[in-house]
C-alpha cells in the first residue's frame, strides 16, 4: 500500500520493476545523477529492493570469488583446452542432436 503511494504521489519515484531494470546500469554507473538520484531514493525508502540490491552484490562477489583459487584469478583460455575434449563433447552434442532429429521424425 505505502508502495502505492510513494509511486504515485513521489515525485520521481521508481518502481520496484523500474529498479531492477536499472540495477546493472547502477551497478556499471551508467545511470545519469537524476537517475541515480531516483534508484537511491527508492532503495532509501524500500526495505524489499535494499534486500534485492544486497544479495544482487553479494552474487557479484561470490561469482567473482569462484574464480579465485589461492589470491589468484583463474582464467582458462579456449587454447588451454585440451583438443580431445572439445572434440568429445561436439561429438557428443552432434550425436544427441541427431537422436532428437530421429525421434521428432518418427512421431510424425
């Protein structure tokens, strides 16, 4: 109800749908001040988007931080990967694409 109203007679004031559309913009800083001004305020005022805007950085964190091993950032190139395996998995993917070609064409 209070949400309602903040809405509606709040100048300026988003909605619950309006910041989650910009939370990765607000994340990024690419929000204009006004714009930044309207998330905050929002997020000042509404107990539910100061949770969502929470666990929004914490899953930030916590996907950076499986990534980490030991303090430093693990990252992997496609060159990295062994051949064998590529050529496994595509293997595989080729073999259960054509088994969903067959199927679909028997039950026709």
């Amino acid at each position: 109800m209070i949400k309602r109203l903040m809405t509606k007679y709040v100048p300026g004031m988003l909605t619950c749908q309006e910041v989650d559309s910009f939370l990765y913009d607000f994340h990024q800083g690419n929000l204009s001040f006004n714009q930044q001004l309207q998330f905050k305020l929002h997020i000042a005022m509404c107990s539910e988007c100061q949770v969502y805007l929470d666990d929004y950085r914490n899953t930030i964190r916590l996907a950076k931080e499986a990534f980490v091993i030991e303090n430093e950032l693990v990252t992997t190139s496609i060159d990295k990967v062994p051949e064998d395996l590529i050529n496994a998995i595509l293997s595989v993917r080729k073999s259960v694409d054509s088994a969903k070609i067959v199927n679909n064409e028997h039950k026709d």
